[in-house]
C-alpha cells in the first residue's frame, strides 16, 4: 500500500527497491546524452559571438534574453499540440529538430557566412524545442510509470544534471581550446542526435493519446495549463515560486561574472571552477531527496528545501577577491545547489502526481513558458539595475527578493492529488539546474 503523504513510497522503515525498468533506462540514456552535449557547449554562444562576430554586451545580453524570449512565446501553441498526440515522436522530432539548427552553426562558420542574426534564430529554434521536449518527456514519463516511480525517476535525472554539469563545462573548455570556437556546438548537437536513438530503441506501446473535446483545436487550449496551475490551490504556489526564484537566481549570473572577472580580476579557470565543484551538493541533494521523502514526508521536505535555498544567493553580494572570494562563491554555491537538489526532484515528482494525465503536456508547457519568460524578464530588467547601481548592489537587491521566495511555497500538506496514480506498466526529467525549470 502506498502513502500518500510520503509521496507514494512506503512509509516509515526500510523502502522498497525501485526498478522503473528497461524503457525508462532509454529514456534516462537519451536524457543523459543531451544533457551532457549541452554542458559540454555551456557558454558557447556568447564565445562565438564575441569571438566571431565582435559582438558587443548589449548584443551578447540580447542573445541571452531574446533568445529564450522569443522561443518561450513560439512554444506556446506547441503545449496543446503535443497533448493530443503521442509523445515519443514528438521527443525524437525535437532532438533532431535542435541537433540540424545547431549544425547550421559550424556549417556557417566553416564557409565563412555565420552571423549574429543566425545565432539568435538557432537560439529561439533550440529554446523553443527544449521547451516542447520537457512537456512531452513530463507526459511521457507519467504514463510510463507508476506514480510511486517518479520521485526516483526524477530523482535520477536531478544526478545526471549536476553530473554533468561538473564534467561538461570544463571538458567544453579543453575541447575549445584545442579545436575552436564551434567545436561543442558540433559535440551538443551529437548529444541530441543519440539521445533521438536512444528514444528510437525504446520499443514498447505507447498508449493513445487523449481525445479532444470537439474533435478540432480550440483557442482555449493554449490557456489550459495555465488554468490547471491557477486553479489548484497546491501547484499555484509553487509554480509562483518557480518562476520568481528561477527569474532571480538566473538574473544575478551576469552581474557575477562581471564582478568576479572583472573588477575582482579573477582568471576564467577560476570562475570556471567557482561553479563547477559545488555542483557536487546538486549531486548528494538528488540522492538525498527520496530518503528525506521517505522518512519525513514529501510536503515537509518540499517547503523545508525550498525554503533553505532562498537564503544562500544573498552572500554572493560579499564576495571579494583572491582565495576568500573564491572559497565564498563555492560555498554559497553549494549551499544553493545541495537545497534545489533536493527540492527538484520532489518537486517534480509532485507536479506530475497533481496534474490529470489528459492535461499533463499543456501544464508542463505553461510551467515552461513562464519561467522561461521570467528569466529572461528578469535578467533584462537586472542588467538594467546592474548598469545604474553596480554588480554588487543589484545582486545584493536580488538576494533580498528571494528571502521572500519562501512565502510562496504550499503552506499546507493538500489533499490527495486529483489524477491518481499514473497506470502501472504504461511516459520528464525535473530539469532544473540551479534552480532552473
């Protein structure tokens, strides 16, 4: 018998021993690949960009917030699409999808015709799949598992982010440096072509998708997730939470990396190496999230975790030069992504339980599209506040916003989710990042 209190998993005393199965061993294949394609090319654009085309900040910072602006809007109509149809060629189309825009890059740069206009069209083309591939894995996985499975699938897929998140960026930078500027845009569109594979080697039966009611696509659809999210009265926290602590965090990386390689004047290795050694709390977090579920509760743990991760990015406003400012970074870092690695999995574990499987797809979807938005609101609106205050005072000002970040969360352990159990033997990773969606 499960609990759901503990979020499906059994309660007090030793759980038992989950084996999701040989499909969502594909599955977690193909995310594990792309996820490391694109932690090998973490940064590649703005490099080439600047590099290349003698880009500018302002047109570096608009690649970075246009880029996921303009895909999160495109994606919008995408989220009811993927709801009526069935999800594993949806996931493989966008691999492949992401993996040809990405080579146009390479391709342009070898011929000597790349341009700025190119990099930002593959940036929306890329946001815009990423987006489309999260709702359809989210669909896919709940259908794939029983719901007492997705604190562990999910869990899984927090591991491997911050697994690669460690090896990807500084392995991306060798690669650079001994074969060029576009080498791991050549490596993250590999990484999504086996993950399309790795999806193709799944076999199996996917159920049907759920029929649409009046059989023809209606304007409303493109506002149900947003309705579902709205309307339950667990999830509308949390998806507020999501979206202001993403936007926040996210908005401040900029104006830290001006602060610490500029004006403090530390070497990029360093930098480098600031946030890729605390991605190891990311890793204990993820392993940590089904035990801490197991024994105190999903609810307790969700708004325990997500509280202690609004207090660490505050410090960040501190940090100074040499071997202190360094160990300061790193620590509050990893104060930061041991907490989310807790949190995102549970959380998303959690979402998937509340959601109606015949809504699953246009909710992810909505989830997407906001964060996505606010991240690049919020980045837009701190470059700004960067500009006029300075690096420190506007991530100190971001810090103190997200002290608040808490009050948000779901202040109470709700009733049982609305769609049951997901169907045992019948189809997305937590994706989050630092704090990311």
């Amino acid at each position: 018998m499960t609990d759901t209190k503990s979020g499906g998993l059994r309660g007090p005393g030793r759980p038992r021993r989950q084996r999701p199965g040989r499909p969502f061993g594909w599955l977690w294949g193909a995310y594990g690949t792309s996820a490391l394609g694109t932690w090998l090319a973490f940064g590649a654009f703005p490099l080439i960009a600047v590099r290349v085309l003698h880009a500018g900040p302002a047109e570096v910072a608009a690649l970075a917030c246009a880029g996921a602006a303009v895909g999160a809007a495109a994606a919008v109509p995408l989220g009811p699409w993927v709801e009526f149809r069935r999800k594993r060629p949806v996931l493989i189309a966008t691999d492949l999808v992401r993996c040809a825009a990405l080579l146009t890059v390479p391709a342009g740069y070898a011929l000597g015709v790349l341009t700025f206009l190119q990099l930002l069209l593959v940036s929306v083309v890329v946001a815009a799949a990423d987006i489309t591939f999260r709702t359809a894995s989210g669909a896919y996985l709940k259908n794939l598992l029983p719901a007492g499975d997705l604190l562990v699938a999910n869990a899984r897929f927090e591991s491997t982010t911050w697994t690669t998140t460690i090896v990807g960026p500084p392995l991306g930078g060798l690669v650079t440096g001994l074969l060029g500027p576009v080498a791991t845009v050549v490596a993250d569109a590999a990484g999504y072509l086996l993950s399309a594979l790795c999806l193709g080697a799944m076999g199996g039966h996917e159920p049907p998708p759920p029929p649409r009611e009046g059989g023809r696509p209606r304007a409303r659809d493109l506002l149900d997730g947003w309705r579902h999210l709205l309307a339950d009265t667990a999830l509308r926290p949390l998806f507020l939470n999501a979206a202001l602590f993403n936007g926040l965090v996210m908005a401040t990386s900029p104006l830290l990396a001006v602060l610490m390689l500029g004006r403090l004047g530390f070497e990029p290795w360093q930098y480098g190496l600031a946030f890729a050694a605390p991605s190891l709390g990311g890793l204990l977090g993820a392993r940590l999230a089904r035990p801490l579920v197991t024994r105190y509760g999903e609810h307790r743990v969700l708004t325990l975790s997500g509280s202690l991760r609004a207090l660490w990015s505050v410090g960040l406003a501190f940090v100074g030069p040499g071997t202190g400012g360094l160990l300061l970074v790193m620590g509050v870092e990893c104060g930061l992504i041991l907490c989310c690695g807790v949190f995102n999995p549970v959380s998303a574990a959690y979402r998937l339980r509340r959601t109606p499987s015949e809504r699953v797809a246009r909710t992810l979807s909505a989830w997407s599209v906001t964060t996505k938005a606010a991240t690049a609101l919020f980045t837009a609106v701190w470059g700004v506040l960067g500009t006029l205050l300075g690096p420190r005072p506007a991530i100190a000002l971001a810090g103190v916003f997200l002290l608040a970040t808490p009050l948000l969360l779901p202040r109470r352990d709700p009733a049982p989710e609305a769609s049951g159990p997901a169907p045992a033997g019948a189809g997305g990773p937590s994706g989050d990042g630092r704090g990311r969606p």
